[in-house]
C-alpha cells in the first residue's frame, strides 16, 4: 500500500503532474499487486517493464547530460547479472535479459537527469530489482526479501521527492 501512498503524496505536493511518471507509479502499483499473488510473476514483471519505460520517458524530459562513459559500466553490471543468473532463469531468460537491459537504459537516464534524487531512486530501484532477481532464480533468503523491499520503498520515495522538487 506504500505505492498508492506515494501516488497520493505526488498529486497533491506537485502543481503539474507529470503524467508519465504518474503511470509509472501506477504500473509500479500494480507490479505490487501482481507479485502478491501466486502466477503473477509474469504480470508483476510485466508492470514493471512498463512502470520502467514511463520512468525512461519522464527522465528523458529532464536529460541534460549525456555521459557515454558510463555505458560500459551499466552493461558490465547488467551482464554479469544476466550471466550469474542465466543458468538459472529457465524459460525467463527473454523476459529476463530484456527487463536488465530496460532497467540498465533507465539507470543511465536518470543519470543524465543530474537530478540527486532521481538518480539515488534509479539507482536503488536497479538494486532492488537485482536483489529480487537473485532472490527468485538463485536463492531465496529472508534477508534478500527485506532488502528488496527497503530498497523498492526508498527507491519510489526518492523518485517522488525528485519530481516533486522539479516542480
């Protein structure tokens, strides 16, 4: 219920909503719900493909930077996320690869946003969604729970209070 939360405290903190950083929240939202219930994986993943894509579009708008030395260092990450959990992802390994790839082009947008809070949340949501990735295909702990968890939340908090901020 945190998303929906975080919906609220956007509409009324801001004068112009951004309407595609709104559905992104609202795809993150039901990315939530989907990932509540047992087969929902695939909607769940699905949500937040799309929640990511309206985040690339929001950030996109605020782009100011383009740093072309940090797309090796995004790749090199992305790719060792892919290969550690290759052997693992079974018949997930399309939707995988394209959803690290996405999060790894929402990352260096937000970069390139030179916006704090936008890139602590783009870079904190990246790790959230790691943690989980390893938490689901490799091994699953309670503390890998947690720590998506915590990580997810102050990730959607920050992108928010950098929205907000932008006015």
């Amino acid at each position: 219920m945190l998303v929906p939360i975080l919906i609220a405290y956007y509409a009324f903190s801001t004068n112009k909503i951004n309407k595609l950083f709104l559905a992104g929240l609202v795809m993150s939202f039901f990315g939530d719900l989907f990932l509540m219930f047992k087969g929902g994986f695939i909607a769940g993943l699905s949500s937040f493909l799309l929640a990511h894509i309206f985040y690339i579009l929001t950030f996109k708008q605020f782009f100011q930077h383009k740093n072309l030395a940090l797309i090796p260092l995004i790749l090199i990450f992305v790719g060792s996320l892919i290969g550690f959990l290759y052997p693992h992802l079974g018949g997930m390994k399309i939707p995988v690869i394209l959803y690290a790839l996405t999060i790894g082009l929402m990352l260096y947008i937000a970069l390139g946003t030179k916006q704090t809070w936008l890139i602590v949340g783009a870079i904190l949501f990246v790790l959230s969604d790691s943690i989980l990735a390893i938490n689901l295909f490799y091994k699953q702990s309670l503390l890998g729970g947690m720590s998506v968890m915590l990580t997810y939340v102050i990730a959607q908090y920050c992108l928010v209070v950098g929205m907000v901020k932008r006015g």
